[in-house]
C-alpha cells in the first residue's frame, strides 16, 4: 500500500471518532488547513512515523472526500450506537493463566457463592483469561501454581457499552469506539464483547476519564442523524 493511502487510513479513522467533525464536513464550513494542523499529532501517533504538514492536509483531504462518500457507513454506526446505555464498574482485576488450569478456575467458580458479582471468562490459545472483582481473583490465585499465572492485574475497572440490537450486525462499531479511547490516550488492558454488551477494561485511574469520552462520544453522533 502506498505510504499516502497509509496516512489517509489513519486520518479516516481519527474522523470517524469525531462525528462532530464529520458533520461540519457535511455542511462544508471546515477549514482543512486548520483540520490538519488539529489532527497532525494523532495521526502521527498512529502511523508510528513523523509526517509532514502537507502530508496530513493532502490525506486530510483525500479522507474527508473518502468519508463524505461513506456516509451511509456513519450513519449506520452511529445509528448503531446512539441508542447505549454505559455503565462503569470498579474494583476488578484481570488474571490470565495458564490453559491447563482451567478446570481448577471453572471449579472455583462454582464453588465460591460470592462470585455472583461480574465475571468474564475468556479462553484463548495461550491463556485463560478472568476477568471479575479483585477480590475474588485473589481467592483463585491465591489457589493456583505462581508459574501457571501469567499476568494478575490488579486496580481494574469495566466500562460496559451496552448498544441496541443494530449493534450485532453493524460492521466496525467496536473498532471505532475503541479507537475514540485510544487516540485520546486511553490504554485498553482487555476489550471483550458479549451479546449487545462491547467491555473496555481500563485501569481505574484512568476510568472516569475514559467513561467521559464514550459518553461524549456517543452524545456527538446524534449531529450524523439530524
């Protein structure tokens, strides 16, 4: 792929975690040369590479037409959106462990009564990951072999995204939230998805800050419905 179809990818999808943005494009009062300057950093962050200014203007360009032509897509990721219920939970941990423990985690699950509170198992290749309330994950790694954990993190918290049915069939809607997080410098520790429910784990000090840009985030896509 050409390097300006690298920068235009990028800049498309910085925009596309700026509904506000695009609908100022739609309406054809931005000035690009300032739109430019204001996402130069981010999209260098992105692209891992310095960049010129002409560079980003000419992909800012380039990825505004782009854009403008796929407003069917926003729309239908806003549409897929605007309509979620966002809560925030505190006081989680994240434990990935070895696979093979993976009947002593199931058998302490079912054995601790206090476990009633959330809980989120993932089985992957390399590990099986838990992802619940802190204390209760130090009752199962205080139950398991040191070299079978791989990763304990502690100080935990879930911002739970709970989206109306158009969110199952609604290509990209995970991606672009996530990125609304990450290119405001939000680190994702786990990014789990169940049913109508997309789950950003972070670490708590940075939760609230976290849950502010999702709501307000989902709050500027109504401007691509009007």
């Amino acid at each position: 792929m050409p390097a300006k179809d690298t920068v235009v990818k990028y800049v498309k999808m910085v925009l596309m975690t700026r509904p506000y943005i695009l609908e100022s494009m739609r309406l054809g009062i931005v000035n690009y040369s300032a739109l430019a300057r204001l996402l130069h950093e981010e999209v260098e962050k992105l692209s891992g590479r310095k960049l010129t200014g002409i560079s980003v203007k000419m992909a800012v360009l380039r990825a505004s037409k782009e854009l403008l032509e796929e407003g069917v897509k926003a729309r239908k990721i806003a549409t897929a959106l605007v309509g979620s219920e966002i809560r925030l939970l505190d006081k989680l941990g994240v434990l990935s462990v070895d696979t093979l423990e993976t009947s002593t985690i199931i058998k302490s699950i079912h054995n601790e009564t206090s476990s009633n509170g959330y809980l989120q198992l993932v089985q992957g290749t390399s590990a099986l990951t838990i992802i619940g309330r802190e204390d209760f994950l130090e009752k199962i790694y205080a139950g398991i072999k040191r070299e079978s954990v791989k990763q304990f993190l502690r100080n935990q918290s879930a911002i739970i995204l709970t989206g109306p049915p158009e969110i199952l069939v609604t290509p990209g809607v995970v991606s672009i939230v996530a990125m609304a997080l990450s290119v405001r410098g939000i680190n994702l520790t786990e990014v789990v998805s169940s049913y109508r429910d997309i789950i950003f784990i972070v670490d708590s000090s940075e939760s609230s800050r976290a849950y502010s840009i999702l709501r307000d985030f989902i709050v500027s896509l109504r401007s691509l419905l009007d």
